[in-house]
C-alpha cells in the first residue's frame, strides 16, 4: 500500500512541476479613464498606492485601495482608456515588501 500511494505522490508531483501556462478570456470592464479614476476616488474613496508601466503594450497598471475599508482595484490605463483587472477587499498594504 505504501508504494501505490509514494507512486501516485510522485506522479503527482510530476504532473505539477510539468504544468503548462495556458490563456484565459475574462471579461473586463472598461471606460474613459479620467472617469474610471474618478470614480474610484470619490464613490469608493480608493487612491492610487502603486503604479508601473508595461512597456509592451504601452500601458500602465495602477492599484487604488481604500486604506480605511480595505477595498481594492487594479486598473490597466492608457491616457484615453482604463479597464478594471481585479477588485476586492481585505487590502493589506505592505509597505516596503518589494518582490
């Protein structure tokens, strides 16, 4: 019994480590950016907290989080269009915590 359960851990193990990335289609919201923003500082009083570019797609990526409720989006902009990523709560800023 114990080697059926080390060969099925180690084909386990194996089918992880091999796992391939794959492409995914979600919808997202978009609209103009000034708009998008706004609405996140005055409705959800979110404010940008992080930002950084993608050179290969010309875009920025902004995170807007609400320091007192916890609540988060993160946007990718050009200056004409924003389109929201992600959003959630729970936000938890880890200030000095850079990867």
């Amino acid at each position: 019994m114990q080697k059926i359960i080390m060969a099925f851990l180690l084909c386990l193990t194996s089918t992880v480590a091999n796992a391939q990335p794959f492409q995914t289609t979600k919808p997202v919201l978009c609209d103009e950016s000034k708009k998008l923003i706004s609405t996140l500082n005055e409705k959800w009083n979110e404010k940008l907290q992080w930002s950084g570019n993608d050179g290969a797609n010309n875009s920025k990526y902004g995170l807007f989080v609400n320091e007192k409720t916890g609540t988060w989006t993160l946007l990718q902009l050009t200056p004409e269009v924003a389109c929201i990523i992600g959003f959630g709560d729970n936000a938890k800023l880890l200030l000095g915590s850079v990867i």
